[in-house]
C-alpha cells in the first residue's frame, strides 16, 4: 500500500515537472497580415498554419484593429517554433485565389501632404469638362448623398481603403502606390471635384476604375462622402 501511494506521489511530481518543462517556452505572438483577399482567407491561413507549425492560432482580427491592418494573433512553445519561422511560413502559404500571405511591417503613415503634382493634377482636371461632360457636382440632396455614399463606401472601397479612408483595408496589399488617407479631402470646395470624380472613373494602379461598376450618381455620393472623412487622430 505504501508502495503504490509512493508510486502516486511521484509520478504526480513527475508529471507536474515534465507538463511545466513543456509549457515553460509558451508565448503568445501578433502578427499584422496582408494579402486576405476573399471570404476563404481567414481560414485558408488558419489552418495552413496549424498545419505546417506547432501553433495554436487564438484570434484572427480583421475589423477592429488599430492600425486598420488584419491581426493574427497565436500561441506556440518559443523552445520548438521561433517568430522568424511562422513567419516565413505565413510566407508560404498560398490564398485560396492564388495569392501568397505576407506580414506587414511598413509603419503607418499618418497625413500624407497633398503632393505637388497633384495639386496641379487638381488644378488641370478642373478643366477638362468636354472630356467628363457632367463634372459639376449635380447632387443637391448633400445629407442623403452623404448617408448613401457612406454605404457605397463600406461596400465597395474600405476593404482597400480602410473604414476610416486610412488607406489599410483588409486587402491592401503589395500596391505599387499606396492610397492617400482619404481625410485630405476633408471640407475641400468644388475645385476637387474634378480630380476625384476623374480618379474614382478611372482608377489608377491599382485602384480599380469604378467607372465601370457604379453609376455616376453613385459615384458623387462617394464623393460627397469622401470629403466628410476626417482624421480619426483629430
Ligand atoms: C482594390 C483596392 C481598392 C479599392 C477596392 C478601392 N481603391 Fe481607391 N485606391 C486604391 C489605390 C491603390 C489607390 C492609389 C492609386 C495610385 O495613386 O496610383 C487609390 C486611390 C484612390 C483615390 C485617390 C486618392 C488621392 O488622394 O489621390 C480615391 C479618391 C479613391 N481611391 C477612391 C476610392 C473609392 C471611392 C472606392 C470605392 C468605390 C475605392 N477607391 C476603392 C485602391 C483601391
């Protein structure tokens, strides 16, 4: 009997060693992600990074974050996975659309200035009415035109631009130019218009040419909107 109370006794100190040496090294890690492009996303990278990695992934935040940027947020024992690792790994693991994953690092960039080059960009397609014949802002409605250029905002434009027109959406990634934060737009007068009715027509880079999938009416409620956005940092 004494026997097999002492067996107990140590094995439970043994367990109670060997579980601690195991969870010892656990840490928890956040990672910013780019490149979660379809609905499959999230759980396309999951997954395949429960797979190839011991880690437990805890949280994957696309909405509410504070950059603007996804957060992936896991668990894993620091003594048999190293940040540098999963990272690489995240690296290697490819979209349900074809697209590979990426951790962001980039800062973020606050007020980015009007350039030069716009300003006159701004200056020159305020005059080019033959080309896009209704360029005058023909909405009067302003308050409804605001509300509903909000909801064509959330729809369509804030996964790149990010809801508060911070320029991080959900899939923002690897542009070639990164969008301004749309607040440089905030309160500016009808000398804009032409600029930005042109730019949400036509799209450059890689911001797609909205003229072929809204109506122009659509198109001056997000405008009207688009110079509502304020700095959130305000
Ligand atoms: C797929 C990503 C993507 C989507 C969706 C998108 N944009 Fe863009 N947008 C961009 C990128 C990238 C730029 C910067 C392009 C450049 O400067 O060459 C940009 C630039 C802009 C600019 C010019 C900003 C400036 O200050 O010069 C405006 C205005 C704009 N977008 C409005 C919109 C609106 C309105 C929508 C929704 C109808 C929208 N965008 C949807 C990626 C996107």
């Amino acid at each position: 009997m004494k026997k097999v109370l002492s067996f107990l006794i140590l094995s439970f100190f043994f367990f109670y060693a060997v579980s601690n040496a195991v969870f010892a090294g656990t840490v928890e890690e956040e990672f910013k992600i780019e490149g979660l492009i379809s609905p499959a996303s999230p759980k396309a990278l999951k997954s395949a990074l429960e797979k190839k990695l011991e880690v437990k992934v805890i949280d994957l935040n696309l909405k509410s974050t504070k950059t603007g940027w996804p957060v992936l947020r896991v668990q894993f024992d620091s003594m048999v996975v190293s940040k540098e690792n999963i990272e690489k790994v995240i690296g290697e693991i490819e979209d349900p659309a074809g697209h590979k994953f990426k951790v962001h690092h980039g800062p973020l960039l606050a007020n980015a200035p009007i350039l030069d080059e716009e300003q006159k960009a701004i200056a020159i397609l305020g005059d080019t009415a033959e080309v896009f014949p209704n360029m005058k802002n023909p909405i009067t409605d302003k308050v409804a035109s605001v509300s509903r250029g909000e909801k064509l905002f959330v729809d369509n434009c804030a996964k790149c631009h990010g809801l508060s027109g911070n320029g991080y959406g959900t899939v923002a990634h690897g542009f070639t130019t990164w969008p301004r934060q749309l607040w440089a737009w905030n309160n500016t007068g009808p000398e804009t218009d032409g600029y930005l009715f042109w730019f949400i027509t036509n799209g450059r880079s890689d911001m797609p040419p909205w003229g072929l999938i809204l109506s122009e009416y659509n198109r001056w409620d997000l405008i009207n909107y688009i110079k509502t956005i304020k700095n959130p940092g305000e």
